[in-house]
C-alpha cells in the first residue's frame, strides 16, 4: 500500500467529508473509486472545461459583424499611426 497526502482548503475538505458520510463512504474510498474509474476507463471519470473564451461572446460577435458591414458600406475612418498617437496624447 502508498499513502498519498493531499491538500484541502478546510471548507471544501469538510464538504467533501459531509458528502461522502452521507453516501456510506469516507474520503479514502472516495478517491479509490476515482482512481479505479480512471485506470479502468483510461480518462478523467468527468467533463472538465474552460471558461468560454470572451473573444467568441454573442456580443463581441455581434459587434465583429456590425464593423465587417461597416468596412463593406465605406464607413471607416483612416489614420496613419502619428495621427492616431497625436490623438492620444491630446
């Protein structure tokens, strides 16, 4: 047997404690079903995900189309790169 040592911040470490008291187990057993679901399955036994990237928002997407039909109807404004750092400054 290996004993393997992890950490918890206490709140979630009692959650966690709560919840496997409420279904018969305690947290040892809990993490021994875990660890048998991945070597038997070969994946993480969950969906993991990251947050939607902002750039694909409704909205920004919605704002992208509203500046590609702009571009297409001539409405744009040219500046070189001196006007608009003189812009700024002002």
């Amino acid at each position: 047997m290996t004993t393997i040592s992890l950490r918890f911040d206490d709140d979630l470490k009692r959650q966690l404690d709560e919840i496997c008291e409420e279904m018969g187990m305690n947290l040892t057993t809990c993490f021994m079903i875990y660890a048998k679901k991945l070597v038997r399955d070969r994946k993480i036994p969950f969906e993991i995900e990251a947050p939607p990237d902002p750039f694909f928002s409704e909205s920004n997407l919605r704002q992208l189309r509203k500046s590609v039909e702009q571009v297409k109807n001539g409405q744009v404004v040219v500046k070189t790169m001196e006007e608009l750092e003189a812009m700024a400054r002002d």
